[in-house]
C-alpha cells in the first residue's frame, strides 16, 4: 500500500486554492499571459520546467495584485527555482534544435536579472520574510541579526517564518530545529503555500538520530506534498523495515497528511 501522490507538485494545491477579488473566476496560466505578455515573454517556450515556470507566472499575476511583502518573498521565491531549473535545462544540448537550447539559455539570463533587480528592490525591508530570504541568499547579516531580533514575537509566528528560524538553528541546535519545524506545521492553514522542505528536513533530523520509523513516515509526507528529493524506491533503500511495518508507517502518514491539509496538526515532537 502506498500513499496516493497529492499533487504532481505542491505548489499546485496553493494555486488551486487562489482566487481573484470579489469571488471572481482565478484566470488559467494562458489566461494570464494572454492578458499581460510580460508575465510570460522572458520564459522558456519549450516543455522544460513547466511546474517552475506556470508557478512563477502566477506569482507575478498576484504580485501585480497586490505586492505585500509575502507577495514579494514568494516571487522572489519561484524566480529561484525557476532560475535553477532552466539553467540545467541549458546545459543540455540538442544538435538538432540548437535555437530551443539558445532560447532557454536566454531565459536563464532572464532570470538572474529579474532575481536581481527584486533584490535591490527589496534589500532595505523590514519585513520577516525578506529579511529571511536575504540572509538566506544574499548573506546578509544584518538582516539575520534583524529576523532574530524578531524570533519572540508574533511577527515571525507563521508557517513560513518558522520554519525560516529552524533552518538557522540547523546546524546548532537540533533539538530547537525540531521544536521550529512542528510549530511551522502547527501555523500552517489550508490557504497558504505548503512548504515541503519542512518534512523533507524532518526526515533528515530523524535519519541523523537513525530513528527510522518517524524518518520513513515523514518522507511519505513529503512526498504526498510532491517532495522532488524523496521517492518511496530512495526510502526503503535506506530505511529497512517489514511489509507490515510499512504499511502501518504509511497509514500514520496519510493522518499527518490529513491533519496538515485541513489545518489542524497539532502534534509535537514527542508524539509524531
């Protein structure tokens, strides 16, 4: 028995969700481009990194809504992922369509100009989530010192912004790290984009302390939530376990699942 996968990929169930102001009809990916070309025109036209690129257009349709801060972050988010997926895909020759790989390297130096300039736009904000990701990418330690000034305060009690703080505390405070990834998933809401790096850095905590029951369950999660590092065939090539263990391990995580879709995991550490 085997967890049924969610979503081909999780930012699926976040845009799923979005719709415009006053009740309106979301506009498709198609939509979108046709109504505002630039949304679109500085990206790969091929089939490469369709998941990056159709969530990165959504992003800028709701940045142009409403450029909050989180709007900002995320934005600057999916140019990132968008930026590291076509860069591979450049790399990969066609001796035969050498004008689509010229096309994708051309989107790629698209990107890092776009991550760029938000990145000067953004580089003075106060805001937690901005001051994460420039520490994050930019190292800038400042804006770290800034976010820890924050770490007691309702500012930085999100989904997001915990699981932010776990991922300084990763490499000195395990026992901390662990606290922060529960309490990001307890935060999370059906509205918000899932962040799948949370149980995906669950399974690493626990394979490090060679717990292998909770590291095998939180890997279903993960991928439930369409981890791209996890599959089951990985897993089980680390984890070794019975037929019947498996099955009961799956069972526990299609609960987590269940509790972290609906908004109400309210787990901790000591009795996940």
């Amino acid at each position: 028995m085997q967890i049924p996968l969610k979503m081909s990929f999780v930012t699926l169930i976040f845009s799923s969700m979005i719709v415009a102001a006053c009740g309106e009809r979301m506009p498709t990916v198609r939509e979108m481009c046709e109504q505002d070309p630039a949304l679109c025109n500085d990206l790969n036209e091929d089939n490469w990194c369709r998941s990056e690129r159709r969530q990165l257009i959504i992003s800028r349709f709701l940045h142009q809504q409403n450029n909050s801060a989180e709007r900002q972050y995320y934005l600057l988010k999916d140019l990132q992922a968008y930026s590291q997926c076509i860069e591979l895909a450049s790399n990969i020759e066609h001796h035969k369509l050498k004008d689509k790989q010229s096309h994708r390297i051309e989107a790629y130096l698209n990107s890092l100009k776009a991550i760029k300039k938000r990145a000067e736009q953004s580089a003075n904000s106060e805001a937690p989530l901005l001051l994460y990701w420039h520490w994050a990418n930019r190292s800038d330690e400042q804006a770290l010192d800034k976010l820890l000034a924050l770490e007691d305060t309702k500012a930085v009690q999100t989904h997001e912004l915990q699981f932010a703080l776990a991922t300084y505390y990763a490499k000195q405070d395990q026992q901390k790290l662990l606290s922060l990834l529960f309490s990001a998933l307890r935060l999370y809401q059906p509205e918000q984009r899932f962040n799948v790096e949370i149980p995906e850095s669950l399974v690493t905590y626990y394979l490090g302390q060679e717990q292998i029951k909770p590291a095998y369950i939180w890997s279903q999660v993960a991928i439930a939530f369409g981890s791209r590092t996890m599959n089951e065939e990985q897993i089980r090539a680390i984890v070794n376990a019975t037929d019947d263990e498996y099955d009961r391990w799956q069972d526990a995580a299609k609960d987590i699942v269940a509790e972290i879709e609906s908004g109400t995991f309210n787990r901790y550490p000591d009795n996940s």
